[in-house]
C-alpha cells in the first residue's frame, strides 16, 4: 500500500513503481504518463488510436543478444509464429537467428523480407502439400517432419537432399496448462517415442532416395520454467539417437521458455538452462557412446512478450452487486488468451493515481468469456476515457488476433530511441468487405 493510500487527505502521490521484468527495457512511468522506447504513451494513443499494440525494438533485440551470448555454439531459430511481422522477421535476421515457419503464409512473409532460405525450418503438426510445395520453391534448410503421411508428401515433391528432422514426442511433462503442454503422449503433435514410432520415422526417412535426416527435435510447450524438464528431455532424446543406427548432427529441444505476466513472476533462467543443458547432453552423449549434436532452441515469446504493451481506452465502468467491470474498446479480437487457456495479466491507468479498488477488465464482444484480467487494482475513480496499458502483450497476440464482430484489429507501433514508427497498419472495413464478395 502507497503513502497516498494510508494518508489520502494529505495529497501526497508517491511516483508510480512499474510491475519488476513485465515492461519493456528502460520504461519508466510518471504520475501522467508511461514512457516506453522514449515515447509517451498518451501521444502514441492520440496519434495511432486504440487498441494499439507496441513494441520496443531495443528489448526484443537485447534479448536476441542474451540468447545467443548464452549459447554461442547453438543455432538460436525465432518461433515466427509467435509475432508474424516483417520488421520483426528483419531484426532476427540481422541479429543472426535462424527462423522457424509453420505455415505458407508465415514462409511468404520472410520471403517478402529476403530470410536466408538456408536459415528456415519449417513445422508444425500439419504441413499441407501446398505448404510443403512453397518450402521445396523456397529452397528452405530444413523441414520438420511430424507424421507418416507428411514423409510421404514430401518425398513426391522435394528435391533430392532436402534436409529434415523428426519431430519426436518424448513423453515429458514439462508442469504447464494442458493448452499448451506437447511434450506428453496422447497428443497431435510428433512421433510417439514410447511407442517406438519415432524410431520407425527415423528409419525410414535414413532410406528415403530424396531425404536427407539431419536432426532430432521436440518441443514440450509453452510457459515452461522448469530446466529440469529439458534436461529429461535431452536424457530420453539422446537415448533415441543412440537407437537410430544412422548419424545424427542436430537436436532441436525447441522452446516454450517462459515470460513474466504478473507481478512477482521473474524471467526465465537462461544462463542455468545453457548450463545444464549443456552438461546433461555432453554427459549423455559420453554415455552412450554417440557424437554430441548441434543444439537448436526456438525462442519466441521470451523474446518479444515483454518488448511488448497494449494499449486501450475504457468504454464504460458498471457496478454490479460483486464487482467493477472496466470495459475497453478491444478484448478477445486482439488478444483471445485468457479465453483460450486462462492467460492472466496485469494493468495499468496511464495519467493518474490514487487510491485503488479491484476491478475486472473485460471487452467489447458478444462473449461472456471476453475477459481481459480479473481482480487487477485500478484507480477507484477509473471512467470512460481513460487509456490503460496491459504489459507482456508482445507474443500471440497479433498472430491470434482476428475480426469477431467484424471488429479491425490492431496496428503494431514499433518504438526505438524517442522515435515511433508504424510496423502494421490497423486494418479498416475496407479491408475486411474486400474478402467478401
């Protein structure tokens, strides 16, 4: 609790203390306003409108850094889905990362830019003929392959070496939400290694005239902060690749390593986990007698999740017999997570403190599950007009946004050094009837 808080007669309004690791670097908050990559907050709403989502250049490129810092010898691959953006694209680019695509979309939007082909893989648990089709034109490095059927696609269309790794479910829970969690068994994604599925994939593709197996990968989920389970994971992969009677260069671990929403959450322990990985793979691999691999790991959301922040203006306040709804003029369009696994978040009034009551942020559609954060402290007198920020909004939210409602999404505002820069427009009714014909 504040001073103003205890003493609310005496006027006195400490400065705002920002929510530790949740904002971009170096943002600090005055009792008016919030300032982000050097620009105010209430200009970029004024100027772009709300919702608008932003995004600090110096903060997704600092952590570009620290991964690569902390595992120099691994190929760091971006998790393009996680921010679909051609800016963005071009920043991992330039900082050296290779890029991960799941789709023919997401693989037009680096080719739009000029991503190295030789520095794409592309996955996910389904890859259409069309998808595939775009990655052999492409002449991307690597394909990841996630079932039988998919072997089968990519043989009829690749050139002869294409590149490829397995994508292996290890049977490892990494103690996330069900929603996100792929590394256990009886799920959509990879080759079962408990049922020695995996092997046989591997087998096969090590005879295939057309592909070339490079690797092994899996990925365990989202939001994961327990090095422990890579560590298992590396145990039970490396025990695969002993297995496999044919040589195996690279090991894929993939990502999910977790980032701040709430107060009180830290960052993800990147140097214990370059550590312990490193031992447990060079152990492993002593062990059984086998080359240590190349190590690839595919951050995403801890690299642009806290780089990140959105902002909206309050529609409408209503008090009910239980509870304050604060309702914004966005919601589940643009950031549909809380619906879909219960995401949680903190928030911010930008121009004004004081004494704070619990409310509940919700959005403008039709839902009644369209809630943004429960029980989060605004000011008691919070009212239609004011503009809120919502930290940690860097990651799956433009690339889950849609126009429920027929509502436009977003733009993105990049900021770097005081100086704003629009990186996607909003999207106008224009664009939405254009489709519909």
């Amino acid at each position: 609790m504040t001073l103003a808080q205890l003493l609310p007669s005496t006027g006195i309004a400490a400065p705002p203390v920002l929510e530790e690791a949740l904002w971009p670097v170096g943002t600090t908050a005055t009792r008016d306003d919030l300032v982000i990559g050097g620009v105010s907050v209430s200009r970029l709403a004024a100027r772009f409108g709300t919702p608008c989502q932003v995004l600090d250049e110096a903060t997704a490129r600092s952590r570009t850094r620290a991964f690569r810092a902390a595992l120099p010898a691994a190929e760091v691959v971006f998790a393009g889905k996680s921010l679909p953006c051609r800016e963005v694209y071009r920043w991992m680019a330039e900082d050296g990362l290779s890029l991960d695509v799941c789709s023919a979309g997401e693989l037009a939007l680096a080719r739009s830019v000029g991503f190295p082909a030789e520095r794409i893989l592309v996955h996910g648990n389904v890859k259409t003929p069309e998808d595939l089709k775009a990655a052999v034109a492409y002449g991307v490095g690597r394909v990841v392959l996630d079932s039988t059927d998919e072997i089968g696609h990519l043989e009829s269309s690749a050139r002869a070496g294409q590149q490829v790794l397995i994508r292996v479910t290890p049977g490892v829970d990494a103690r996330t939400h069900p929603a996100v969690a792929t590394g256990v068994e009886d799920q959509k994604f990879g080759f079962s290694l408990a049922s020695g599925a995996a092997l046989e994939a591997v087998r096969r593709v090590a005879a295939s005239p057309s592909l070339r197996l490079v690797g092994l990968h899996c990925h365990l989920g989202s939001q994961i902060r327990h090095v422990a389970a890579y560590e298992e994971a590396v145990r039970r992969m490396v025990r695969l690749i002993a297995s496999c009677g044919v040589p195996i260069d690279q090991l894929d671990l993939g990502g999910g390593f977790a980032a701040p929403y709430l107060p009180g959450e830290t960052p993800f322990d990147l140097g214990g986990f370059a550590h312990r990985v490193r031992v447990a793979l060079n152990y492993e691999c002593q062990a059984h007698h086998v080359p240590v691999p190349r190590l690839l790991i595919e951050p995403g959301r801890s690299i642009v999740a806290n780089a990140g922040i959105t902002l909206y203006r309050v529609a409408a306040v209503k008090h009910t017999a239980t509870r304050t709804f604060v309702a914004v003029d966005g919601g589940m369009s643009d950031n549909p997570r809380p619906a879909l696994y219960g995401a949680r978040y903190t928030v911010r009034l930008v121009g004004r403190t004081g004494p704070q009551a619990p409310v509940t942020v919700v959005g403008r559609h039709c839902e009644a599950g369209d809630v943004l954060a429960e029980n989060v402290p605004l000011p008691a007198d919070v009212r239609s007009g004011d503009l809120l920020a919502i930290p940690a909004t860097g990651a799956y939210h433009h690339a889950l946004a849609s126009n429920y409602n027929l509502v436009c999404r977003p733009p993105i505002v990049g900021v770097r050094h005081g100086e704003p820069r629009l990186l996607v427009r909003r999207e106008t009714e224009e664009d939405l009837l254009r489709r519909d014909l």
